[in-house]
C-alpha cells in the first residue's frame, strides 16, 4: 500500500498541518519526529495498522531504563494482571498533571520521559509518550495515537493504544480512562471511531473531558520503541508564539 497520502501532519487537513508545524516542541525533536510520520487510520489503512504496523515483540532490554521500572515496581506489584497494570500507568501519567507549570511563561516541552516525569506535566504529547513507555516497558506493545476532531480547529488529542488479550485498546494517559468494549475486552481507537455510543458510555466518567464521539472524528498512530530511544532528539524547550497565543485564549 502507498501510505504517503495518509502520513504526516498533512494527513488531517490544513488546519490541523499549521497546528501540528507549529508545534511548541523543538524543530527535529522526537515529538515532530513522530507526527510527521503517523499514519492516518482510516478504512484504507485499518487492516495494515492493526495486523503489520507495529511488532508485537517488545525488545526492551532489562535495566535499561531503570528508573521507569523502579517506578513500574512501585504502581504495578507483583500479582498485578494485564489490566490492572495498564489502568495502574495511565493513572501514574493522570497524576503527572498535577504538578504541571501553569505559568505560560515557565512551560517546558519535550525532553526524556525521566525528565517529563521529573517536572509534572499535563501536555497530553509529553504524557502519551511517557505512558508508551512505560506500557513497553512493563511488556505491553504500545505506540502514540494522536486524535483530531475535524470539526474543529486546535482541538486535538494524544493518547496510546497498548496491546493485551490479543487486541489493541485505547488508554488516555491524560485522563485515566482505559476503553474496553461490551464484551468487556479492550476496545481499539478504530472501534471507538466506528461506535459513538461506545465514546458516549465512556463519556460519562467525570474526568473524561477529551471522550466525546467528535475527538474521535480522526486518529494518525505512530510507532515509538523505547529501545530506539538513542535515535531521537529530546531536546527541552519552552512556548512559542503560536501556542502562547492559542493557550492564552483558552
């Protein structure tokens, strides 16, 4: 399949392409790395990104990060099955929020998932990719999933899909909510896409600000391997002017 019509920050529109091209985070960073090279999910692609895209071999190397398993220690005991481990991290990177900088001025973007754990964060890009991480790390194959209400411009989201019980599921590493099905299995970005009143049941959780079926309007998945951390850039940076202006007003 030619992918090149649905990968990169061109794959959602003009808006949406200014949006992402002018990312807070550093020009070459991982960050502008991964959504120049996501691949939008939509019925073209669905079956390559839910069967070829991403291995379902985690190749981490034990002690290679050793302060995301201490931390994985600590959130998921001994005796903790799939489920309770994933909703466990995703809760771990709901509660980075609270000691995000909230002085525009004082902001920081990017960096190593150490680092973003260090500040506190509630930059939903920075959150996902801490929980790809760890997801990985604990064993889960996990990559970046970034959402895209096309209604509506600068209303977009990041989230990850981990793979456990043989299917992919969504996790929001901003809010806490794991989604799962009627059958009580994972549920995927693709069936929430394709199932508004599965988006609606999820909605109605207080803190699910981002679960409305129009966030799931449009999704582009990227692969990001903690293994292959030594080829990205995790450069630490602070507001421009693009994101200052569009965060002042909101």
């Amino acid at each position: 399949m030619d992918l090149i019509q649905f990968t990169g920050t061109g794959a959602f529109g003009r808006a949406y392409q200014v949006m992402l091209e002018r990312d807070a985070h550093a020009d070459g960073s991982v960050d502008r790395e991964l959504t120049s090279r996501m691949v939008r999910l939509c019925h073209q692609t669905a079956e390559y990104l839910y069967t070829s895209f991403t291995p379902s071999e985690v190749r981490y190397a034990r002690s290679a990060r050793p302060k995301v398993e201490a931390i994985l220690n600590s959130v998921c005991p001994c005796g903790f099955g799939p489920e309770e481990c994933v909703a466990a991290i995703i809760e771990f990177t709901r509660k980075l929020g609270n000691r995000a900088e909230q002085d525009l001025e004082k902001m920081r973007f990017g960096g190593t998932e150490e680092e973003i754990i260090e500040r506190g964060s509630d930059w939903c890009t920075d959150v996902a990719r801490v929980a790809c991480v760890m997801c990985q790390v604990a064993g889960f194959p996990c990559r970046i999933v970034n959402l895209f209400d096309l209604d509506r411009a600068n209303n977009g989201h990041v989230i990850v899909e981990a793979q456990r019980s043989g299917r992919w599921g969504a996790l929001d590493s901003s809010t806490g909510i794991v989604y799962m099905a009627a059958d009580g299995l994972p549920a995927s970005v693709w069936d929430l896409m394709n199932n508004p009143r599965l988006v609606d049941e999820h909605g109605k959780n207080p803190r699910a600000r981002y679960t409305t079926p129009g966030q799931f309007k449009a999704a582009g998945i990227a692969n990001y391997f903690v293994w292959e951390s030594h080829r990205y850039d995790y450069t630490v940076t602070g507001i421009n002017d693009y994101y200052f202006s569009i965060l002042s007003m909101s």
